[in-house]
C-alpha cells in the first residue's frame, strides 16, 4: 500500500493526493432557513426539491470521473468519498429536514490546514451528516498516516436561533448587496458556523469570507484552533449571494490573486496583500450568460480553477477567457469539462479537496497589516 501522508497549507503548491466527489444520489434538499440564501428568485430551482434526475447524476458522474482519470494519469494520486442515501429525512433533538444534499463538493465539508483534515460546522441542515460520506477515507488516512489530525469542528445545533427569520421575505437584489456590505447575513452569531468552502489558505494566514454560511464566531473559534495561524475576516460587498470564496477570490501561485470583478475587495482589505507584494488582478469574464439549469451556482464557477502547481491549472473546457487569461498569466492549461457536474455543487475546486501537496507553511504576509485580523 503506497505510504499516505495528510498535509496541505495552500491551493497551489504540487498537488500529490486530492479527494474528488461523486454525485449519486444527489438531492435538492427542501427548503430551510438557510438555503433559501442560495436560490435566487428566478431560479428554475424553486419549489422543487428530491432525488435531481438520474441523466443528470450519470453525466456529473462522467465528468467527475474524467477529473479523476486526468489527475492520475499526471501521478496525482485520488480517492473518492462514499456517497450515502442522501434522500433520508433528518431528525435531530433540534431540527428535522426531509432530504439532504450530496457529496459532489468535498471542499465545502473538508478544510485541509497542514497534518489537519477538519470537518466544517455547516449551517445548511440539509448537510448536517455530509461528512459520513467522507468518513471511510478518514478512517483510512487515520490507520495509515500516524501523523494526520482528524478533527470536527463543534457540531452546530441549528435551531431558529441560528438564522434570523424572514430574511429572504421580498428581497431584492439591490437589498441583498446592501445586506452583504452591511454585514448583515442570514446566519447569526448564536453559534460558531462556517463552510470550508470559505475558507482560503495561504500558509500562515487563512482568508475568511464573512457571508451566509460563514459567521464571525465560526471564524473566532478557527483562531483558537489554529493558534499559530493569523485568521483574517474578509467580505465582497459586490455579491448578491456570499457564500463560498471559490469563485470570488483566487490565488494562482505565490504573489497572484484573480478577483471576481463584480466582487472587489475593498479597499481597506486590499492592504495586507499590496503590503506584502501579492497582485490582485481581475478575473476574465466568464464565457456563459446562465447557470446550467437546477444549478445554485453563478457563472463566475468559470474562475473556480483547480491548480496542479504554480505552473499548471484545471480550468473547465467552455471557459474560453478564463483559459486565454491562465495561459497569458503563464500557466499550461489543462480543459476539463465540467458543465454537467456544476449543478451537483460547484466547479473544479468546489468539487476536490486536498489531502497532500508538497511544500510547507510559509509566511506570504510577513507585514501584517490591520484591518482584518481576527482575535
Ligand atoms: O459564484 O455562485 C460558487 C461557489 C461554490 N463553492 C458562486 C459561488
């Protein structure tokens, strides 16, 4: 059996071991306090929810497994989660929800921080026994790496008082964008929640999206995790939806970001990375006016890449600028379809998780500058 080690501090060092999803039995869980956040009003998703369509599941998993293949035909080795019977109903001592979601996105569940593969406290309750799915692979990495930290965040209970009621009741797009940069989400500050998905690593520093899933006690709690880390708080008032960092703010290799240019960072927060000489430069525009239908993403999933090394990218195969642009910052590109998968939960990146990439924890922010630091 190959020698298996858990360790993994950012999104671009060489790329040795990687979870890809998989989407079968993948539902569209019923609505709750906060998914609602995720649909948009003129979502073909609306009042529909259940088992998503069989085609539909064969061609994501078609998809997934040529991401499978492709990566390891470059020596790059994959494992795959155990999906379970997503349509079951949920019942806590706080909550019950009739359906759950799908493990085609392992990187909302599993944030990778060096030796340490933890699981998220989810605020969706449809996604309260995701990380079952994940479960046999943990065990394994446990039995075979005697060095891998498996861990669990606090389980969030979820009740009412996680969610502030009737927040999506009549809401526009203009007063979601006023919610976002007010910092005024869905989630609460009952109880530490936050999704992986929001959470970027760039060795000593974690970036994290303050938006509907991710709240700031869920951040507060991460810092005393990871006491030798900097945890820094960072929103995109430009975002209707802010949920997932992933297709928003994106490093490529050391000293470059993509930013969504519908998503800025502001200005304030833009410091820490123009003091410590990262470019922040705009992402191409994506290639597709829609979503795919029954798809919770926006199209901007066209700069949600998935990098090999500092030199070499997954990007998926339609995103003809997105590809342009990659190839002009210098990087070889590798097209991956993946239109198909993107309802299921997202694109390149959303749809892996890191188990191991070479190289270690480095200091990228040696400046610390105000302004973002939690404590
Ligand atoms: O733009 O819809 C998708 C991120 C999924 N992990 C967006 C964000």
């Amino acid at each position: 059996m190959a020698a298996t080690t858990i360790c993994s501090w950012n999104d671009f060092d060489p790329l040795q071991h990687v979870i890809v999803g998989r989407a079968d039995h993948t539902c569209i869980p019923p609505s709750e306090p906060a998914t609602e956040a995720k649909v948009p009003k003129d979502s073909d998703m609306h009042g529909l929810w259940g088992p998503r369509p069989l085609e539909t599941v064969e061609r994501a998993n078609a998809e997934l497994d040529n991401l499978a293949n492709t990566l390891e035909q470059r020596g790059i080795r994959v494992d795959r989660p155990t999906p379970i019977q997503w349509n079951q109903a949920v019942i806590t001592p706080d909550f019950h929800t009739t359906a759950m979601f799908g493990c085609m996105p392992p990187r909302d569940v599993l944030l990778t921080v060096g030796r340490e593969i933890l699981c998220a406290p989810m605020s969706f309750r449809c996604r309260y026994f995701e990380y079952l799915a994940y479960h046999p692979l943990m065990q394994r990495y446990f039995d075979e790496d005697p060095l891998f930290r498996w861990e669990q965040a606090p389980r969030p209970r979820l009740t009412d008082a996680s969610y502030q009621s009737g927040y999506f009741d009549e809401i526009t797009i203009e007063e979601r964008l006023r919610r976002t940069a007010a910092l005024d989400f869905v989630t609460t500050e009952h109880e530490p929640l936050f999704d992986a998905a929001d959470i970027l690593r760039l060795g000593q520093d974690l970036f994290c999206q303050h938006g509907l899933t991710t709240n700031r006690r869920g951040m507060q709690w991460l810092q005393r995790h990871f006491p030798d880390h900097r945890v820094h708080s960072v929103n995109f008032p430009g975002d209707p939806y802010p949920i997932h960092i992933d297709a928003t703010f994106v490093p490529l290799r050391p000293g470059l970001i993509i930013n969504n240019p519908q998503r800025r960072l502001p200005d304030e927060q833009r410091k820490i990375f123009a003091g410590n000489d990262w470019q922040i430069v705009n992402a191409a525009p994506p290639a597709h006016q829609q979503p795919p239908p029954l798809c919770y993403s926006s199209v901007w999933l066209s700069m949600n890449v998935l990098i090999i090394d500092h030199k070499t990218v997954c990007a998926e195969a339609s995103e003809v600028y997105q590809l342009e642009q990659l190839d002009r910052l210098g990087f070889e590109v590798i097209p991956v379809p993946f239109r198909h998968a993107y309802p299921f939960g997202g694109g390149l990146h959303c749809a892996t998780a890191d188990v191991l990439r070479r190289g270690g924890c480095d200091d990228f922010f040696p400046n610390q500058i105000p302004g973002t630091r939690i404590n």
